[in-house]
C-alpha cells in the first residue's frame, strides 16, 4: 500500500475509536484556562442577535450585569465606556452653560466661546450616533 494511504487509515481508525473524555484525560493548559485551582469555572457567554447593533450590546450587558456585576469582556467593556464618555459630555456640557450664565465668566466666556460650542457639538452628536 502506499504509505500516506496506510497513514490516514490508521488515524481513521484511531478516530473512530472514541475514549473517554475526562478532566484528567484533557491537556493541563486547556484545563487552566477553564477551571480555577479552587475548582471554579469560567463562563463564555454570547450575545443572542446581531452583535454589531449597540442596542443589542446594551441589553446583553446590562442583562449580564445585572447577574454578575464583575463581569467583563469586551461587550461589557464598550458598555461602561460608552456611559463613562457620555457622562463625561453631559456633565461638561452642564459645567458650560453654568459658566456660560455666570456674569463672572463673562470675559473668559467670549473669548472660549466658540471653541467650546464647536468642540460640544461635534462631540455631543459623535457620542449620541456611535455610543450606547
């Protein structure tokens, strides 16, 4: 027979020899990656619809979240970014129209006016079209 033919055949054979799987028979690497030494296990969970959708995202970690509030990955991480960055723009548009309405600022105010309206335009609609 020729050689890469008995190769295969053998390798068939083997596959179709099933054994039995067990915590003790799979590589320790991959059991590490799973389990921790006080025997608990790691959890992999995906979103169910369109993982591209922000509304999806959104409900995925917020549901997550609400069972495991230490959860991470990267749904979780673009969530609380998104909050954070859109948090960040209302509580600097808030601190801008405060300063902007104090008789005090007056002077500073026309002088960073337009720079601000600019940079809080751009940047409140950036964070309304692409965050959560």
């Amino acid at each position: 027979m020729v050689p890469p033919l008995t190769y295969d055949l053998d390798g068939l054979r083997k596959s179709l020899d099933p054994q039995e799987i067990t915590l003790k028979t799979l590589p320790p690497s991959l059991v590490g990656t799973w389990l921790l030494p006080d025997g608990r296990a790691r959890v992999e969970i995906l979103p169910n619809g369109d993982p591209t959708e922000t509304s999806v995202l959104r409900k995925f970690a917020t549901a997550v979240l609400a069972v495991e509030p230490s959860a991470s990955g990267p749904a979780i991480s673009n969530y609380e970014s998104g909050k954070t960055v859109t948090g960040a723009f209302v509580e600097a548009g808030i601190l801008f129209a405060k300063f902007s309405a104090n008789p005090a600022m007056t002077h500073t105010s026309s002088v960073t006016a337009p720079a601000k309206s600019r940079g809080i335009r751009v940047s409140s609609t950036s964070v309304w079209k692409v965050m959560p």
